[in-house]
C-alpha cells in the first residue's frame, strides 16, 4: 500500500503508543483444527504472545462474552484488538484533529482511545463507550497506566453518550447491520464526520464514512475490506434460521443456470458481494466451502423473520445443473440470482460507485448519485419502502 503524508503520520502515530501495552497477558488464537480457540499466555508462551501483538492481524482479546473456564476451548471470538493497518485506515479516513470531541463505540482494549486522544491532544475530548463491563474496567486501567485519560463510559453505543454531545468526530470499532443509529446522527456536530464498519446479512466487511450536512442530511461512500465484529445487539445467531428435516423434505427442488464463475462474482468481495447485499434485503447467507469434499459447496441463504430458506448445492466438479431447494414465502435464490443480474445490468459497479444518505429519519443506500435509490434501509412513517420523495 502507497501511504499518503496523511496517513504516513497515522502510521507514526500508532508507532508512538504500542499495541502491546493494551494487549491482556491471556489472548487467544485459533487450535489449527479448526474445532475452537484455545488461550495464549505471555507469561508461559512469551514468544508466541509477542509474535502475535507485533503482527499487522487483529488479535483476539475475548471468547464466549468471557464465559469460559481455564483450560477449556472458545467457540468464537467476542472482542479482539484491531488490526494495526486497518486501524490506520479508519483514523486516516475520521480525520480526528487537535481540540476536537470524538466518541468512540467500543472501546474494547483502549488502544484506539489512546490514540484518539494522542490525537486530539490535551484541549480535545475522547469519549469512549463499551457493553462489556469488564473489558471497560481492563480499558480503564490499561489507558490510566500508560498515560491517558478518556472518558469510559459503560453502556449500550447502539445509543451513543448524548451527556457528551454533540461532537466533531465519531468512529466505531463494531459494525452496524445496514443503519446507521439515529442517536449517533444526532448526537454528532453539523459538518461533523463518522467512520464505522458497516455490513447487510449477505456481506459484511467494508468502511462507512459520512459527513452531516448543516441541514441534518447525512451522506458518504463506502471503501475497504474491514471486517469486524458486530454490535452486540445486532448480532445474529452464529447459524441462520434453519427448517427442519422434514420441512426441507418437503422443499421445491430446482436447478439453476448458476456456475462456478457465477458463485465466484456473487461471492468475491472485489466483484458483486457488496452490491448483491445492497440490493437484497434480510437474506443471510452461510457457506460451507468443501462441504462434501474438494470443490463441492453448500450455500445456505435464510431470512427467519418470513421463515424462509434455500440452499444451493454447488458441485464443481460434476458439470451437471447445480441442485437448488427452497422454502417459504419469499424465494431466496431467485432473489439472489435477481440481484446478481441487475449487478450485471448497472455495469457491474464496484463498491466506490455505492454510498448511502440519511435525510428525515429515512436512510437509503445509492448508486452513484444520492437521487438513484437502491434499497431503502430504514423507512421514515408508515410509507415502509416508498422511494418516492428521496431524490434532491
């Protein structure tokens, strides 16, 4: 990557307040049998502890919301601190200047507080907000030892900290599912800038960044690959919504025209991911690569809300038809492939022709002017979907 003078001070910036001082002396790292997390003490493995805090790759503070007793594996990662790059990213893009406020959602270990307030300097303000408790408390003594002093709140950032408002800056270190909180929107500054991860329920992984307006209207693009977990409260179950045996016994079987070099463009974030889940709206996806051997996929897509479900058998090594079986009111895969086709029909757009706009309670995401509305995410009234009266 080719740094910009910006972000080459970013870079020195994260240089001067090292990770490793916010890092637990227990992370956690993957068993390589691909059956859980197992612990990394810096005190009995110290090489293998400082390997992994001095790598540019996120390092896992936190399994099963921190219920889980020594010796035994974690299932899945609840907190981690981020990776040093992306961080570097996000604070590039936020632009968080000397005397500003910024709130921070999601404080985990502290260390993107502390830089924070590295940055802003001794007349800024950094509020930070954290669900866990203790992941709070760790934070507050971790950013105490090595010399700063944000505010910690404990609480939900779904709500944001309107004691503090409103402020210059907004970053969050979770990500949102398609909306962006109202309470974050009104608690931040007219001409005020917020940076935040942001997914749908067919992708998650890319970099939200959008300026308010003096007139409350909201407006930015998307860019990057940034991965991160989501809010707590908008987490899904780690398995969609599934029918039962008997209920997919019953399912209508198909098969599509979809190929490898199909599933390759729906599925690759650098093709049509992002704009597949822009266009579909609740539909989860799951993706057993390999599932019954090399090249033989299983693509289950779900929506619990109306109880539907379909899954894809793609066996790329048998040249016949791929076998598709779904359930319930809505048609999932014929969604998918619908969505895929108008990907292809726009001119297979690339996620910087994408953004998204806030204006009166109502958000919708766009393709390449603020007035061309894919899919309203958050219908203001009872006009539900209505996508009249959003151009201007």
């Amino acid at each position: 990557m080719t740094l910009t003078d910006a972000q080459s001070s970013w870079v020195a910036l994260v240089a001067e307040v090292p990770r490793a001082a916010f890092i637990p002396d227990t992370i956690w790292v993957d068993d390589h049998c691909g059956d859980g997390l197992v612990a990394l003490s810096k005190h009995t493995d110290p090489d293998g502890w400082h390997a992994a805090v001095s790598a540019d790759a996120p390092v896992i503070t936190q399994v099963n919301l921190g219920d889980v007793q020594p010796g035994q594996k974690g299932s899945f990662a609840s907190s981690s601190a981020s990776q040093p790059s992306i961080v570097v990213e996000m604070l590039h893009a936020l632009d968080a200047r000397p005397g500003q406020s910024v709130l921070e959602i999601g404080t985990g270990t502290g260390w993107n507080a502390a830089l924070l307030s590295r940055c802003v300097g001794e007349h800024g303000r950094v509020v930070t907000i954290e669900v866990d408790p203790r992941l709070a408390q760790y934070a507050r003594c971790a950013l105490a030892h090595a010399g700063y002093d944000p505010l910690v709140i404990t609480g939900d950032g779904l709500v944001g900290y309107s004691a503090g408002a409103p402020y210059d800056r907004m970053i969050s270190t979770a990500s949102i599912r398609e909306v962006v909180p109202r309470a974050w929107l009104e608690q931040l500054r007219p001409g005020g800038r917020l940076v935040t991860p942001w997914g749908t329920d067919w992708s998650n992984g890319v970099m939200l960044t959008l300026t308010l307006a003096e007139d409350g209207v909201a407006t930015g693009g998307f860019s990057g690959d940034v991965a991160f977990m989501r809010l707590r409260s908008q987490r899904r179950a780690r398995y969609g919504w599934r029918p039962s045996d008997r209920d997919i016994e019953r399912a209508q079987i198909s098969t599509t025209a979809c190929r490898g070099s199909d599933l390759d463009r729906m599925l690759n974030p650098e093709k049509g991911t992002f704009a597949i889940g822009a266009r579909l709206a609740s539909c989860c996806l799951v993706v057993e690569w390999d599932k019954h051997g090399a090249l033989h996929h299983i693509l289950e897509l779900d929506d619990g809300a109306t109880k539907s479900w379909a899954q894809l058998e793609a066996n790329l090594n048998n040249p016949a038809p791929f076998t598709v079986r779904q359930l319930g009111p809505r048609k999932l895969w014929d969604e998918a492939e619908a969505a895929y086709d108008w990907w292809h029909e726009q001119g297979e757009p690339r996620l910087d022709r994408f953004g998204l706009r806030s204006r009166d309670g109502q958000q919708w995401i766009w393709l390449d002017e603020p007035d061309n509305v894919v899919r309203v995410v958050e219908p203001s009234g009872a006009g539900g979907g209505d996508l009249s009266g959003l151009a201007g």
